[in-house]
C-alpha cells in the first residue's frame, strides 16, 4: 500500500487506524497455530493497515477507497476458525469490526432484535434474557463468535436442530458491498440474504443483522445417555432427531474423548468408557417434561444407560468448552465434518481402524445440527514447533478427511486450509453458481481473496493429495503425540 493511501486512511479514522508492524502482527492468524514455514509460501498474511471502524458508514468509506485502488480487504471480528476465514491471503486493509458491537432494537412484541454485527452471541443472548427473550441458536463458540460472523460461515450450531440454520432466522442483514454501496437484503431482495450464508465474507462486509427470535424459556431438562458401541449411540440420536418436539441440542462423544475428558475432572469413570449423547431440552414446563419421556424412550430403544441428570447438567453447563481438550498438548490438529447421521457409526468405526495403525489417540464429539445432519470433530494431539511431526500430522488430517469423504462427508467451513477439499464440497454446477456470484458482486476480487472457490497452487489437489498421501504413508513416528499423556 503507498504512503499516499496510508496517510488518508489514517485521516478517515485517526487512532484507530494503525500501521504499526507490532498491532497488525495480531492479525495474521487465528486459532490455527500453523508454522511459518508452511504459511509464506501460501499467503501474505501481515495486513498493510488495520482499521477499526464503528458504524456502517465507516465501513462503506473505507470500502470505496479500497475499491477505488483495488485493495484487498478481509473482515474480522472474533476469528474463531482455524480455517484462515478472517486472515488475510494478499495483505491490503484488515477490516476490525469488534467495535461494532450494539444492540439497535430489541422487539418484544414481534420477537425480533437488530444488532450490529460484531455483537457476540452471548452478549446477544444474556441482553435477549433480560427482556424475557431467547436466541433460537448460537454456535458452540458462541462467548467469542459474532452475528455476523456465524452468518457468513455454515450458521449451524446449538439450536440448529430444532430451529434450523441462522440465515433461516434472518429478517434482513445490512451489507457493504465490495463496490462500497450499502444494501438491506432480506430472503427475497436481489441479491438474497442467503447469497451470504458461507460466503465467508468474500461477498461483503455484513454491519447490522435482524433476527427473529424467542420467548425465554421456562424450563430445561438435560439428559445424559451412555452406550456400549457407536451402532447404538447412533441409533438413539436417528430417534431422537426424528421426534416432533425436538431436542435443543445433541452432542455427542466417543470413548476416546470421554477419557480425556475424564482424566481433566470434566466425566465420570462412566461415562469414560462409552459412546455418549447430551440430549438438552428447553421450552415451556409441559414442554421439558415431554422431553424427559422422549429421552427416556428413544434410551430404552436404543439399548443405552442413563448416565444421570447431576453429569448430564455438568456437560450443559461446558458446552462452551470442547478445546479443553487442548490442555493435555500444546495444540490440536483435526477435521471438522458436515456428516451424514445414518452413516456416524461406520465413519467412527474407519476413524477406530486408522486410530490402531497409527495410534494418534483420536478423540471424536459433535452435534446434531439437522434431522439428517451432524457437525463431527475428530482430533488428535500436535505441536507446532515440532516442524516435521506437526507436517506429518497434516498429512494425518487429511487422511481424516478422505474417511469423512468415504461415508458422504465434507468439510465444515473452506476458508485457506480446505480449499483442497472445495470440489468435495460443491458440485460443479454449485461451484459454477457460487464462483458467478463473486464474479457478480466483486468483479475486483478485493474482498477476501484467496478463500472459498479454490485453491492456491501449492494446494491444488494434483499437488497436495499426492504429496499428504505419501507423507501420511511414512514410518516416522507422529511427534505430536509426545504432548500425550500416558
């Protein structure tokens, strides 16, 4: 960027514009602890300024200006991928929205609320609570992930199951435009609010959201289910998925990560040894009691035990907090899936057969986010600054990946990490469609490039499935797994 740019953007927003090398270090990943060496040859990750701008306004004049000089422009607020989705690939601006974080109106009568877009979705939820309202879904990452930031992702999460993803829950979402116009679209505006569910913000800038929304409810019910095998775990969770008073929340998790868990003061020795579900339950009292019987039905179909309301409720009352699985290593490495429920078991038992070749200790949990449909999480322990093991265990996720693939699974979220994995994600016409719709809004291609439709050279799949496949092939032991506790 030239000194002339600089200097007028610094003009447009003061201090909270900044250049310093130090401030916009912070921004050059997320929760991905990815090492240099396999970062730089893929992407310029160190934005040329950081801007922090507080209302839309702002956000549509430092858009035109980029516009004007064909800038890169990448959009963050609370970074929590690991996917490089809020990281730049092509330096440029990096667009801070944080501070763009009011609630606008809350309306009780017609149970809506406006929110800017960097609102989190606790912050949403405990405002929401104190006017006798409710979200009707939230991500698991919901203490540090934004409105508009989960609208642009997948939007599936806790909720999802009953209420369906967040764009379904969108009135209408204020956007910037990569031309820096400024639009309200709702479901049936040109283009449609839905044009921004996974784009990822290569689109736009999403300001302000408005949202349906619920009554509080008056009553929660949790129970915690425990099997024997994952054939029965997965029968319980088809029932439970199909019942017409659906359960707020499933969450599932196998034996590998109940004994962690366990090992951390977070499960019972029970619990330990099983395949388990959360079935978490709200609404009203007659509500919450219906679900206890559901519960109590699809369990005894199911062959399962009752691990008890006391452990069930612990479980509720983490559900922000699956990474602390993190404590036992310095990291985590692993693939996230948009899974096929009827084909869970035969997935977990592929993961079991490479889990004893390779004997990573794998651990797998997630949520049922639709009646056909689940998020699933499988990882294994990793240190970055092991260089060649950390490679390795690369090459090990994709691994993780191709088994997904075997059973109808594809990756949650693209991002840079899995734009490998892009055509297992969309057909080619779906791929076609998304691809003219940038072409469309962002001619340019100066908002978050590099992300989403495909992939760089060194991730092309020709290149990078080859060479993963015959370095997950070696006999070098994993070094990650030294971070693994005995």
């Amino acid at each position: 960027m030239d000194a002339q740019t600089v200097a007028r953007v610094k003009q447009m927003f003061g201090e909270r514009a900044t250049d310093d090398l130090f401030e916009r270090g912070f921004y050059e990943r997320d929760l991905a602890p990815v090492p240099d060496f396999l970062v730089k040859p893929l992407a310029r990750t160190l934005p040329d300024m950081v801007v922090r701008p507080q209302n839309t306004a702002e956000v549509a004049s430092l858009v035109t200006l980029a516009a004007a000089n064909r800038l890169p422009v990448t959009t963050r607020a609370g970074g929590s991928t690991v996917y490089f989705n809020t990281v730049c690939t092509r330096q440029g601006i990096l667009a801070d929205i944080n501070g763009m974080d009011k609630i606008i109106a809350i309306n009780q009568a017609n149970k809506t609320v406006r929110v800017e877009a960097g609102l989190t979705w606790w912050q949403l939820e405990r405002a929401l609570n104190r006017a006798g309202l409710a979200v009707c879904s939230y991500p698991s990452s919901a203490q540090a992930a934004t409105v508009g930031g989960w609208l642009v992702m997948m939007g599936y999460g806790l909720g999802s199951l009953r209420y369906g993803p967040v764009v379904e829950q969108v009135i209408s979402a204020q956007v910037v435009l990569p031309d820096g116009s400024v639009r309200e679209l709702t479901p049936t505006s040109e283009p449609p609010v839905a044009w921004l569910a996974a784009s990822e913000g290569t689109l736009g800038i999403v300001t302000e959201v408005e949202l349906k929304v619920r009554p509080q409810p008056e009553s929660e019910w949790h129970g915690l289910a425990g099997f024997q095998n994952a054939e029965q775990m997965q029968d319980f969770i088809e029932q439970a998925a199909a019942l017409a008073n659906k359960p707020f929340n499933l969450h599932f998790s196998d034996p590998g990560c109940n004994s962690l868990r366990q090992r951390l003061g977070l499960a019972s020795p029970q619990a330990a040894l099983a395949y388990t579900v959360a079935f978490d339950a709200d609404g009203t009292k007659a509500e919450t009691a219906a679900a206890c019987q559901d519960y109590k039905r699809c369990l005894h179909q199911a062959d399962g035990s009752d691990l008890g309301e006391a452990e069930a409720g612990h479980e509720w009352q983490h559900r922000f907090y699956s990474l602390v699985l993190k404590r036992e290593a310095p990291s985590l490495l692993g693939a996230e899936l948009w899974l096929p429920i009827k084909n869970l078991a035969d997935y977990l038992a592929d993961v079991a057969v490479f889990e004893a070749r390779k004997q990573l200790g794998l651990k797998s949990y997630g949520h049922v986010v639709a009646p056909g449909h689940a998020m699933v999480m499988t990882m294994f322990n990793a240190d970055e600054r092991d260089t060649l093991g950390y490679l390795q265990g690369l090459a090990l996720v994709k691994k993780l990946h191709d088994i997904g693939a075997r059973y109808g699974g594809q990756p949650y979220g693209i991002g840079l990490w899995n734009t490998p994995y892009v055509k297992r994600c969309q057909s080619p016409a779906e791929l076609a469609e998304l691809k003219k719709r940038k072409q469309l809004l962002d001619p340019d291609n100066i908002m978050n490039p590099g992300k989403r439709y495909e992939p760089p050279l060194l991730l092309q799949p020709l290149l990078f499935g080859p060479g993963m496949d015959l370095l997950a092939a070696t006999t070098m032991v994993y070094q990650g797994r030294r971070g693994m506790k005995s």
